[in-house]
C-alpha cells in the first residue's frame, strides 16, 4: 500500500495530522509515501517518517533547502509514477498542462498538489491523481479545505485509487480504478 499526500504546512498553517488520519496511517502498515511537498519544515518530514520510511517527495513552493528535487519519477509495479508539487502548473490544475507534465516525465500516473483540494481524473490515457492536502491547510484558494489523503494498490496493470476525506468529523472513503493499457 502506498499513500499519496502534500500540502501539510506544518507548522505554518497546521500543527499536526488530523487524529483521525493518524491513526489510520500507523506505522508498519505503508509500504512508501510520495509526497506532493509544502511540509514546509523538518517536523512535517518527521510526521511521514513516522509512518514510513521510503518516502520520496518534491519541493512545493513554501519549501525550503536545496537538496529536495522538483519532480521525481518513481517506478511502483508496472506503473511510471512521476510526482510535481503544481506550482509549476500554469494555471494551477489545468488538465492540458497537466498533460504536458506527464508527457515530459513519460509517466503512466502523474502526483500533483498545489490547490489543496483531491480530484482526479483520466485524460489522454493516462492517470491524474491531486491528493489534495493531508492536514486541511488552507490555500490561496481556498479557507476552506477538506483533509484528504490517498492510498493506491497496485495490481499488474491495475491501479485502485482510495481517497480518504474527513468530512467533519466522520472519515468517508472513495474509489476509483485505473487500467494502463499495453
């Protein structure tokens, strides 16, 4: 199992995980974590590394230090996962854009964030996925945000996408399935 996530903002807009999440995501129960960035200090990487310590993430726009990428490309399975914060999407979470990202990475599945907000969607063949953000941190979009995470199984060339929402104060749960074609 892998989980996708971004935007925490902690400690600037979110102090922590919502308690709900956090036990869900114990520890030993993720294989990786790919991370759409704005952790925005060393405590929003240590919240991960708590859970899992094979995490790949990128630079979101409000990160500091120069040793984290800005895109990064992962292999999961049959799947070529390529993951980007969004600030690089012009404008943010346009599907044509999107597109060229994912044309640019060669990617199957293409990890973004930036607006804080889950969707996503199949275009050209190919797999988005935003997360939105774990924590609920507001954006400059929005003050209003719902907490959101992602976990994906990978199944040969099958790809089951499960989005966790908390939606007050009760976790609700969707699906959607994605198949790469040969």
């Amino acid at each position: 199992r892998r989980v996708h996530g971004g935007d925490l903002h902690i400690p600037h807009r979110a102090h922590d995980l919502p308690h709900k999440f956090k036990k869900m995501l114990a520890p030993g129960k993720i294989q990786h974590i790919l991370c759409t960035g704005n952790l925005n200090s060393k405590e929003g990487l240590e919240i991960l590394r708590n859970i899992c310590s094979d995490i790949h993430h990128v630079k979101g726009d409000f990160d500091e230090g120069k040793d984290v990428p800005d895109v990064q490309v992962v292999k999961l399975g049959f799947f070529r996962i390529g993951l980007i914060h969004g600030h690089q999407v012009v404008p943010w979470g346009d599907r044509e854009s999107l597109a060229m990202w994912q044309r640019k990475l060669d990617v199957d599945v293409l990890i973004f964030g930036g607006t804080h907000k889950y969707e996503t969607f199949e275009f050209e063949g190919k797999f988005f996925i935003n997360p939105g953000s774990i924590t609920g941190a507001f954006s400059n979009l929005s003050s209003e945000v719902t907490p959101a995470f992602v976990l994906i199984d990978i199944n040969g060339n099958q790809l089951v996408n499960y989005i966790y929402q908390l939606e007050g104060d009760e976790v609700k749960v969707k699906k959607k399935e994605f198949t790469k074609s040969d």
